[in-house]
C-alpha cells in the first residue's frame, strides 16, 4: 500500500506541475484586425490548437517559456519564443498586402466633377448607401464618361418589397441601372468569336421634349453549362438570432434548396454558418451528394450573434483551401446583412473583402428581410469582391435568381467589366447617364477611378444616356455613313478581363448619329424607358417632374411583352405605385 501511495503521489505531483502554466494571447493582421481558426503549434507537446472566433487563445503549457508556429491560409508562417507569464499579441502579415492607399471606387466617373449636395436615408433599422445622381454634362469640356457594368438586381426585388407592403420608397435603394437589369431585355447573342455585341439607337426622350435618349445595349456571350469548368462553393449562411423570420432562414433554406438542384457531379460544396458559433457545417461535399447537402441545410437553425465578419474569414480560408485553378470559386453569402459581433462597418468590410478576393474567389451576396436589411453592407461586399448582388423578397425571386438565371448568378464571362464613353461635342452639348449613380462619400475622395463589374453568362446590359443636342439641327433626320466621325455621336470602349486571366481586353464600337422615331425603336427598347421613368419618379428625380404615373402605365403598356410574366408584374407595381404616391401628394396638399 505505501508504495501505490508512492506512486500515485509521484503521478498526482508530474500531472500537476505540467499543466500549471497558461499561455494566453491574440492573433491579428497588420490592419489590427483579429484573426479566428488560426493554427497554433505547441512545439514542447506536439499539440495543435486554434484561436476563437474573436481572435484570442489560451493554451496550457508544461513550462513558463515555450515556444509555437502560428500559421492561417494567406498570411506568412510565423515560429516565436513565448512567455506564458505574459500576454501574447501576435501579428501575422498578409501574403497578399493591401496598397498603401486604398482608391474609392466609383459606377460611373468623370473627370474634376464635385458633389453639390449631401442626403442620407434609413427607413427603421435599415440602410442605404447615400447617392448623387448624376448630372448633366457639357460635352465640351467632358467628352469622357465612364461606368461599371454589373449584374445586379437587388434594388428591383427591394422596390417591389415595399411597393407590395403599401409603403413608399427610399430614394437611394432605387438604382436605376439595377431595375433595367431585372429584365435582361432584348438579349441578343455575340457571334460564335465574340465575347460581347453592341447596338445603340438614337430616339426621342419621352419626359423632355426637346432632348435625345441615346440606348446602349451590351449582351455577354452565354455559357455552355455542359463545358464550364467545375465550382467551388461556399455557402456562408447567417443563422443569428436575427434571423429567426420566415422572410429570412426560412427564405434562404428554400434558395438554397433550389441551388443545389442545379449542381453538377464535378461540383463541389461547402457550408460555413455564423450566429452562436461559426463553424464549418459541411465540409466540402461532390454535386453529386445532393441528399447529404439538403439534409445539411435543412438542419439550419437560427439563435446567437451575428459574427459576420468571423463568417467571412471562415468562408474564404475554406473556399481557399478547395480552390480550383481555372475553376469557378465563390461565396454565397447570404444574410440579412446585420452584423453586431466583429468589424462592421463599411470600410472595414471593404478592406476584408479587398484582401480575400485577390485569391481569385469571387462573391455573390443575397439580401433578406426587412426592417435590420443592410442594403449598404451587402452592396459594398458584393462589388468589392468582384461578385454580384440579389435582394430575394419571396422564393419565386429565390427560384428566378438560383434557377432559372443560374449560370448568369454564379458563372463570370468578365471580370472588371467597364465601359469609357467618348462623345461627340459637334453634335452633343450635353449628356447624362441614367442611373448608376455613385455613393457621395466615394465622391469626396481624391484617388476615384471606375470600378469594374463582373458580368454573368447571357447578361444584357441596356443603359440609357439623356442628350441635349448641340443644336436643333445637329441630330436630326437619317445620317448616312457612321464610321466618319462627324455621323457618330460616341465611341465606346469595353474595357474588361476573362476570368482567371490577367490580360487586359478591349471592344470597340461607334454609335451612329441615326435618329430613330420613339414609336419606331424595337419594344425592349421602349420598355427600358419605361423602367427609367418610373425609376427617376419613386426616386424623386428632378428630371422625371415633367411625366405623370398615368405616363408611364400607358407607355409600359403599349410596349410591354404580354408573354412575359415579369414585364406584366412591373405594369402592376407602376399601378401600386401610383395609388401609393397619389395618397401622399394628397396628403401633402392637405
């Protein structure tokens, strides 16, 4: 008996002495932002451990001094010696630096332009980004504008939430150039050698009479399903308390639930959660395993913090770790876009994303919800990471965006998409875009420059210039011979990558001076104007004060595609519209 007392006193005093000391500490990034799921090698026990979601650790060691490897996809290695008696802070570097000065981005740019005015709208808890519409131009001193193509769609589905809840509209969730995007109109494909085809016309503007509308219509090359390359997914789902809604988790259960049906054997999936914790909840799984990804996202369940900022980190390392060369590697991220845990402001989200996506990894973002909807965060997210944006408000919108325009959401044709636009000031005194206006505090930045957009498979891009002609007689009639100069009213240049390429492309095309009648011009086309008025109108243009609702019901309806079940909803949301806004006006006038 007195010697197991011995021993036991002997192992008692060794289990004792070896784990009495505790190494506690941090890891971050050279932006001081924490850094969670970092590895950490004990060298003394061989033992691996990772930092928390909020970036901390606490490792017990047998000694006081020890030492570790630290060591995260995208950031230098690290080996230090380590103190336990003391605080860790531990920085990693990036092996893909940020610049030094980090440019403000724009949708469309011109040159030595200043902002006039400053607004900023929430409606609740909800955001959006302050905007400045564009102005008029005088193309003699500015014959050079420029704007980013994108794919995005969000402010349509947005629009119509609050038209269907009787509500009126924030002027800065409407983006024009997102509700043209919603109808994809008049797509037309690219010859077999081609990425892009052009057409323009030149027509009369229905809210002035006395200036032009120049159309610009841009169409991508579709891809064949069958010969893309395989993807890898992520889907980073918020399953936070907040998003405890049937128009949230519910919503996206079922988007995403549609999304995997499309999935093709040689892809693969992955799901990253955050909310009470963030964690990897399915681990990358072949296309083919369509049973184990729905069973997966049919066991979501929402409660916790919205720790996005952690789910972000998570999801790119992963994406990361599974990347394809050559392939199609995205996040879905899908949120409602409240985040409470971590960094959460815009620019800390920009520079997140700005870091992430130069590992080739592009982003697509769909919003949810209501009253918290950060309309702000996802847009900045989405653009940043080279990705695209749709705001679902039902599951028809889920199916629309995750089925039936699949490959458009989640298969690039172009990355860095934007087009320069060079006017003719013989025949042009002065123009404006419609749409794509820019955010004011990226106004007020000294180093602006266009920001590219990623362009999915099959997009038609229609946007829309108001021209005031250099006189009455400088665009009038039929013009003869376009390729001289004087005949065209612009040159436009494409500007644009393919993806998983560095090479810089052009496409080059002239807009003829030929002036087609309003009535004359192909339904799409008349269609699109339609959209743009009634767009400037729930925008409260200044430009739109001249046309009634009335205006624009009787020029959607003598255009619109009966066949078409989308174009006949937006006739029904004009009509909405105006019972909506009528109410209001009276209510004024009282």
């Amino acid at each position: 008996m007195k010697n197991v007392a011995i021993i036991i006193a002997c192992f008692c005093l060794h289990f004792s002495s070896s784990g009495q000391y505790y190494l506690r500490g941090e890891v971050k990034d050279e932006a001081n932002v924490l850094l969670s799921n970092v590895k950490i090698l004990l060298h003394s026990s061989g033992y691996l451990y990772y930092s928390g979601s909020s970036g901390g650790f606490g490792i017990p060691v047998p000694q006081t001094i020890d030492s570790i490897s630290v060591s995260a996809d995208g950031f230098e290695p690290l080996s230090i010696r380590v103190d336990a008696t003391h605080y860790q802070a531990i920085t990693l570097k990036s092996l893909h630096p940020l610049p030094s000065a980090r440019t403000k981005r724009l949708l469309s740019f011109t040159k030595n332009l200043k902002p006039e005015d400053w607004r900023g709208w929430t409606v609740g808890a909800e955001t959006y980004s302050s905007l400045l519409e564009n102005q008029f131009i005088p193309a003699s001193r500015f014959p050079e504008t420029g704007f980013a193509m994108t794919i995005d769609k969000a402010s349509y589905s947005n629009v119509r939430r609050f038209l269907n809840m009787g509500s009126t509209i924030p002027p800065d969730a409407v983006r024009i150039e997102e509700l043209l995007n919603y109808f994809n109109l008049g797509y037309t494909p690219p010859p077999a050698d081609s990425n892009f085809i052009f057409n323009s016309y030149l027509s009369d503007c229905p809210w002035n009479a006395g200036n032009k509308l120049l159309f610009l219509h841009v169409c991508a090359k579709k891809l064949d399903l069958a010969k893309v390359p395989p993807a890898n997914l992520v889907f980073l789902i918020d399953v936070s308390g907040s998003m405890d809604m049937p128009n949230k988790l519910p919503l996206l259960k079922s988007a995403f639930r549609l999304l995997v049906n499309n999935l093709r054997d040689k892809d693969t999936v992955s799901i990253v959660v955050y909310g009470s914790t963030v964690a990897v909840w399915l681990p990358p799984t072949s296309g083919k395993e369509k049973t184990r990804i729905l069973q997966s996202i049919e066991d979501l369940y929402p409660g916790g913090p919205t720790p996005g900022e952690a789910g972000i980190r998570m999801a790119y390392r992963l994406a990361k770790s599974q990347l394809i060369k050559g392939g199609n590697n995205r996040v879905v991220l899908a949120t409602d876009g409240d985040f409470n845990v971590g960094e959460n402001s815009e620019d800390a989200l920009e520079n997140l994303i700005t870091e992430h996506k130069q590992w080739g990894i592009y982003l697509t973002c769909l919003g949810v919800g209501m009253g918290n909807y950060k309309d702000s965060k996802l847009e900045v997210l989405a653009k940043k990471g080279n990705g695209n944006f749709a705001y679902l408000d039902d599951e028809r919108e889920a199916e629309k965006v995750l089925v039936k325009e699949f490959t458009q959401t989640v298969f690039a044709v172009a990355d860095d998409a934007y087009l320069n636009i060079d006017f003719n000031p013989t025949l042009v005194k002065d123009y404006r875009l419609v749409g794509f206006d820019n955010k004011l505090k990226s106004l007020s930045d000294s180093l602006n420059e266009v920001q590219g957009g990623e362009v999915g498979s099959g997009h038609s891009l229609l946007a829309l210039f108001e021209i005031s002609p250099a006189d009455s007689e400088s665009i009038a009639g039929t013009v003869a011979g376009p390729s001289r100069d004087e005949n065209r009213i612009a040159a436009v240049t494409l500007n644009y990558k393919i993806p998983n390429d560095s090479l810089d492309r052009i496409s080059n095309y002239n807009c003829p001076a030929q002036l087609t009648s309003f009535g004359d011009l192909p339904a799409p086309y008349r269609f699109a104007t339609a959209v743009a008025m009634f767009g400037g109108m729930i925008k409260k243009s200044k430009y739109m004060r001249q046309v009634s609702w009335n205006d624009a019901i009787l020029l959607g309806n003598n255009c619109y595609d009966p066949e078409d079940g989308i174009q006949r909803e937006f006739l029904d949301m004009i009509e909405k519209a105006r019972k909506i806004y009528g109410k209001e006006r009276k209510r004024r006038d009282e």
